[in-house]
C-alpha cells in the first residue's frame, strides 16, 4: 500500500467532485428534496398526510440520499473508466497494488454519501418547515452513516464494475428504482404488515436497514426494526458487496 | 538508474473477447464463463512464446501487423495483462510478482489515449506526477515543461473533450514522461499524427534516450522502425520471426530487391527460367500468378525478366520494384504485405 498514490487519488477524486459540484448534487438531492416537498409539505399543509408523517420521512430520505450519491458517485464514473478508452489505466498504472484503487474509489464515494447524507437533514427541514427529531442516539447515527456510506459505495462498486455502458438504464429500473421503492424509505416497515410475504422479501434489500436505522436513531418514538438486526445486517451487506466489488473490479481491471 | 527489459517465453491465450475495439462485455459477464473441463467458446492466442531482451538505453521496435501481438506484448510488459505463461523482467523486477516496483519504473503511452478527461492538460500531468510522489513544485515546473515541449501550454487549463487525436497523443506521451521513468513504452506512437507532429515525436524519443533511457515502440510503420529504433523484432501471429538492428534485418531478405510480378499466367518453365536469371536468389510463386522474385539488384533485371517471360510465353500484367526494406522482409518471411 503505498499512502501518498492513495492521498493522491483522493485529492483527485475530491479536486473532480468540487468541479462537478452543481451537476452531481442536482443528479442526486433534486429528486429527494421534491419528494420532501410534496409529501413532507404540500401533503401534510393540506391535510392529506398527517403532520407525524414529516419525522417518519426524514429518515427515509436521508438513507435514500446517502445511498443513490455513494451507488452514483462510485458507479457512473467506473462504468465510464472501464470503456472502450480504459481510462482506468491512467490509474491502474500508478505505484499501487490495484485493490487499493478500488478501495480509494469506496472512500472517495464514502465521503460524498457522507455529505449528501449532512446535507439532507437541514435541506428537508427547511422544505417541510421544521421537524422535531431525537438527538438522543447520536453516536448510533454517526455510526450508522458510515455504515450506509460504506453500503453504497460499495453497492457503486459492484455494480460499476458488473454492468455494461449499455445496460445503465437497466441497473437503474430494475435494480435502483426497487431498491428505493420498497427500501421502507417512505414508509416503516411496520407499515408492510398487512402484506406479510413483502414484508419479509424487503428484507433482502440493503435499503430498508438503512432507513429504518436512521429511524431508530432521529424518531426512535416510531416502530423500527431492531438496533442489533439493523447493525449486524448492515455490517454483513457492506462485507458482502465490498467483496463482490473488489472481485469484480479484479477481474475487469486485468486482461 | 538504466533497466533493461527482458522476456522468457511469453504466451498469452485470450478466453474473452479482450476489451478493445469498441466492444463491451455485457452484464455479469464474468457468470458467463466456461466452468470446469469445458472448453471456452472464445479463445484466441495472442502471444506464442515470445523471447526477447532490449538492453538498457536502447530504443527498440516491435514491428508487426494488427493482432500480431505486439500491443498484448505492452500490455503484460506494463502489468496490465497477466500472462498465461512464461516470465518477464524490467530491470531487476519480475512485472508480475513485483508490479508495483515495475510501474515506478515505466512510462505507458497506450494506443488509445487513456487520458483522464475529468481533468485539465495541466491537471492530468501534475495529478501523474502526485501519483508517483513528486513534491508539489517539482510537478508544476515539469508540467510546465512538458507542455511547453509538446505545444501544449495555450490549452493547459482546458478540458480534454475539444482536444484533437494529436493532442491527446502529445499529451499521452507528456504524461508517460512526467514521471521521468526509466524505461518507456510507447504503443504505435505514431497512429494518426500529421507528419509534423510526428517528426516532433521521434526528436522527443531521441532526446529522451540520449539521456540513457530505454524504449520499446511498436509499430506497423517501417520507415519508423528504420529511422527510428536500433533494434528491431518483427513479430507474427504471437511469434517472433526475425530480429536484430535493421540493416542486419535488411540484409537478411535474399538479395534485399524484390521484384513482385503478376502474371496473366504463370506456364510451367517460367520459374525455372527465372531462377536462372542472373542476381536472382530466389523466386517464389504466389496466387493468381503472382511471382516474388528477390535479387541483388531491382531496375536493371528488368530487361532479362521481360525476356523470359516472352520466351515462356507469359504475359505480364504488373509489375513492382521494392528497394531493400522491412516492408520487403516482412514479407519474405510472412507471405504477407503489413498493410494485409
């Protein structure tokens, strides 16, 4: 491991995102913050959503947010290094073992899922006109934002290193969109009682221990899964994919 | 510090199409494979044992075709192919037991650019040199340099996407400089460069080895490899068929001049005949009445061949004299034109 490659692939990475600040916090916070509006303000102002609903989504959007920049910001980028120029040997040739390239890339997205995912909170709060959240859990927080920062990088680097240019549109119909939609980021999974054979399949989606984590340390008043589950399975996803992605990442970056 | 290269019987068998020429692999490829005993469905070997050994400060061409194997060479040379078989060394270091001591040691300036276009020209080369631990202002001086040195420095701040092929090419070989490694490969440098620009490459790779540094450049250009290299190895379906500087090569082709005839048609006698010419060392007879004839000399046989030829009653069609070169001598031992 030779730390200055490595310092410097970050002040890279970090040099590329202030460059491209705008564009990738409009790609990735736009949606959520609208999603915040309307159900978070329009919804609950006019009285079609009760007024609790505000603390039960900021959750939600936060793991949403943290995920989609860390997925985004480690896999548009691999996906686009890895075509036909192989601009990923401009780095691959770099006095480094090429793990560790990999690894920079999962810290790098790690720091953005971080920002996006601080950004979120006073953002929502200020869209929905002022929520009540717990600061009784910080500590959990703080450790359940690097755990879901880690999840989505890695997530980004199994999936940039997996997927082909021409199946982008694919990885985000068939595998985000589910992802977000039944991710209990709108909603408790509580609220899935009523559909028990869901409510246990949504169990395989990383997503829903990351709101539901959220929840269990800014609205711990609402149901949430258990802390243990939710630590102990975020820990095993984030083992899971950041194996997948590392392989993955061998096996394309060498011929 | 000077480093040589040196190879011991490389192969390299592809069992995937390899990621080049446009073409992608799908999703989940890699499930893909062929498991256990099978057989894969794609396998193609790019290199065939190639043994080779370039001296320290020397500039060396690898001449060939496309798919002769010459860019698969560069590739495992510079660690980014594994190769199935067989070893390979810069300087002191095995490249694929020791690879990252063997980047410290190189400069890659790839076929395709493979310039990191997130960045600025002046970005991409002082970004090189802190991945390679340069100090802050010993990367920006040599960044200024090199810019200055390939025409760059009025779209230093800008972003690649407007460059043309050239400047990226320049850029490319900037880069591979940057670090100021001791041994620098360079993989058909010349592709799609105006002839300026191209003169500009071979002072700066003359320049860059009289400083004692080595150089291995492919190509498919044999005025390149003339002019260019002190050594060269000519290189086939993964296989090394000559080698050696290149007027030994030139003078190894059998009498150097080749006179490529094509004939209407070819009567039985007529090799006969021409092989008793005088000055011809041999004569070779190809398709469609195509007739190789090499000899010591070109335009002055010409009368001779003309009147055996009648004599046979043959009717020439064509006629073509090359002058001795690796064009020639490629030829004589492929069969075949490099352009082929």
């Amino acid at each position: 491991m030779n730390f200055t490659t490595f310092w410097a692939m970050l002040s890279r990475d970090a040099h590329v995102a202030r460059r491209n600040f705008v564009t990738l916090a409009s790609q990735t916070l736009l949606q959520p913050m609208m999603f915040v509006f309307v159900f978070g303000r329009v919804m609950t102002t006019s009285g079609l959503m009760a007024e609790q609903y505000k603390a039960l989504l900021l959750p939600g959007i936060i793991a949403l947010s943290m995920v989609f920049t860390g997925t985004w910001a480690v896999a548009m980028p691999l996906l686009a290094e890895f075509q036909f120029t192989r601009e990923i040997e401009d780095r691959l040739l770099a006095p480094m073992e090429m793990e560790w390239l990999a690894v920079e890339k999962v810290v790098a997205g790690m720091v953005q899922a971080l920002v996006s995912g601080l950004i979120v909170i006073p953002m929502s709060w200020v869209v929905m006109g002022g929520v009540t959240l717990s600061a009784d859990h910080l500590t959990l927080f703080f450790t359940l934002a690097v755990l879901v920062s880690l999840l989505a990088s890695s997530i980004g680097l199994a999936l940039g290193c997996s997927v082909g240019q021409q199946h982008i549109g694919l990885m985000f119909s068939m595998v985000l969109a589910p992802m977000i939609f039944f991710g209990c980021t709108y909603y408790p999974w509580q609220a899935l009682s009523a559909f028990p054979i869901l409510k246990r399949l949504v169990l395989v989606n990383p997503l829903v221990y990351a709101s539901e984590g959220f929840r269990s340390a800014l609205v711990p008043a609402f149901p949430h899964l258990s802390r243990a589950v939710i630590v102990v399975s975020l820990f095993a996803f984030d083992a899971l994919f950041l194996a997948v992605g590392l392989r993955q990442f061998k096996r394309k970056a060498l011929t | 510090m000077q480093a040589g290269i040196r190879t011991e019987q490389l192969r390299k068998v592809y069992t995937t199409p390899p990621p080049v020429g446009g073409q992608t692999r799908g999703a989940f490829s890699g499930a893909r494979r062929g498991k256990g005993g099978r057989k894969p469905a794609y396998e193609v070997a790019a290199l065939d044992g190639v043994s080779l050994e370039v001296r320290p400060a020397e500039i060396f061409g690898l001449l060939g075709p496309n798919g002769a194997g010459k860019s698969t060479t560069v590739g495992v040379l510079t660690t980014r192919i594994k190769p199935t078989a067989g070893r390979a060394w810069i300087g002191d270091f095995n490249v694929w037991e020791r690879r990252v001591d063997v980047k410290r040691l190189i400069g890659v300036v790839p076929q395709r650019p493979n310039l990191d276009f997130a960045l600025t020209a002046r970005e991409v080369l002082t970004f090189h040199g802190a991945y390679f631990g340069l100090s802050s202002a010993e990367r920006n001086a040599r960044a200024d340099a090199l810019l200055d040195q390939f025409k760059l420095t009025d779209r230093a701040n800008q972003l690649l996407h407007g460059f043309s092929g050239g400047m990226m090419q320049r850029l490319s070989i900037a880069r591979a400089m940057m670090h100021d490694p001791d041994v620098l490969f360079l993989d058909e440098p010349s592709a799609g460069l105006d002839p300026q620009t191209r003169l500009l490459l071979s002072d700066m790779v003359r320049e860059y080895n009289s400083r004692g540094k080595t150089i291995l450049l492919t190509t498919h250009n044999m005025e390149e490899a003339d002019t260019l290299c002190h050594r060269v190895a000519i290189i086939d379906h993964g296989k090394v068929i000559a080698l050696g500087t290149p007027q030994e090569l030139k003078r190894s082709i059998p009498g150097g001049f080749l006179v490529r005839v094509q004939f209407m048609s070819a009567p039985d006698g007529l090799v006969d005949a021409l092989r008793a010419l005088e000055g011809v060392t041999e004569v070779r007879v190809g398709q469609d009445g195509q007739v190789d004839v090499y000899a010591d000399h070109g335009g002055s046989l010409i009368p001779a061949l003309v009147s055996a030829a009648s004599a046979s009653n043959a009717t020439i069609r064509d006629m073509h004299i090359s002058e001795p070169s690796l064009e020639n001598l490629f030829l004589h031992h492929t069969g075949r034109s490099l352009r082929d």
